[in-house]
C-alpha cells in the first residue's frame, strides 16, 4: 500500500516499551496503525509518501515494513486542522447546491468548489472577503509552491518526475482553485498534461 504520513506520535506501555502511532493518508482518509520497531519508523517524517505493509494484531493495524518513496518538500508540513476545515466547507457546499438542477457535473463541481472557497473564507475570516489588508501579510512564497501562470502549470505537471498519484493528486488539488479562474481553451492543455501524468500509474 501507499500513504501519505499525517503524523508520527512515540509512546510508550506501561512497562516502558516504545512503541509508535502512525497516522497514514491513502487517499481516502487518514487511518491510524500501530508500530513496535524503531528501525522501521526511522527516516520517516510527517509529510513523506511511504509504501507499506500492515497485519492485524488483535484490535490493532500492525505495519510490518515501511519505506519512503517521497519526501516531503522542504518547509511543507501536512497541516490536519486545515485538511479537516477544508473538507467540512467543501460537505457544506455541497450539501447546500444539492438540491438543484445542473446542465452538467462540471457546473456542479464548479460551484460547489466556489461555494467550499467562500465558507471557508469565513471560517478563517468571519467575512465572505478576506481581510482588506492580507496581501499585506501574505508571506513570501516558497520554493515549492504551485506556479501561477498556465504555462507553468503545464510545464510542471510534464517535466516534474512524479512519485507516486498521491503527490501527483494533491498537487492537482492545490491548482485546482487556480484553473477554476482560467478560461476553457487555456485549461484544455493543463488537464491534458495532468491525465498524461496519470497515465504513468
């Protein structure tokens, strides 16, 4: 299997043996597994693509061998409460379009995504609008952030050697606000450079 690391917790049993709880994101939510060698937690971090191996252990998911296949970029954590706000303004949206009528599932996607962005600006905000001055405070962006133009988004999703389709759909999943903005003829080359990119899995 493979997953993308949420966290990494060292505890302990009550007779002082270590033992680690790792929360793994396969694509479908995080789920939790239990690990009893240190050699197998170390090289890990928060963040890396990891292909691994699990068994059953009485009530628990046990992994058995757990490799990098990725590591996080630098400076990039995986951050749960914003994944979790997320999601709950994207079932809000989509609770709230439900019942309507659509020509088609683009336009239903289209603005279940708009209405997610909006609920969320509140969230953080407590307004439909960020604040006037957060250009302001928006801090630099680092290295590894998504372009912003087309061409760079088209550029990087065939030149970037993809890992595995976890990192190859959550990037897609950062740009997507973005392609929402663009008009249809510059988004045609930008999805076919991602379904290209897919086709390698």
């Amino acid at each position: 299997m493979e997953g993308i690391i949420e966290t990494i917790d060292r505890r302990t049993t009550k007779q002082g043996k270590p033992f680690w709880v790792v929360t793994l994101d396969d694509g479908t939510g995080g789920e939790r597994y239990s690990v009893w060698e240190e050699d197998i937690v170390k090289g890990c971090s928060e963040g890396d693509t990891v292909r691994f191996e699990w068994k059953e252990s009485g009530d628990f998911k046990k992994i058995t061998s757990m490799n990098a296949v990725a590591k996080a970029p630098p400076g990039r954590r995986f951050d749960k409460n914003a994944e979790i706000r997320r999601m709950n303004c994207l079932t809000s949206s989509v609770n709230l379009i439900s019942g309507f009528n659509w020509p088609n599932v683009k336009d239903k996607r289209d603005e279940a995504l708009v209405g997610a962005k909006i609920f969320e600006r509140y969230v953080q905000f407590g307004s439909e609008e960020p604040p006037p001055d957060e250009e302001a405070e928006k801090p630099e962006p680092v290295e590894d952030s998504p372009p912003t133009n087309p061409e760079e988004f088209e550029k990087v999703l065939k030149t970037i050697p993809w890992r595995s389709k976890i990192e190859l759909d959550r990037y897609w999943g950062e740009i997507n606000p973005s392609l929402l903005k663009l008009s249809e003829k510059e988004r045609i080359p930008i999805i076919a450079a991602y379904n290209e990119a897919l086709e390698k899995f």
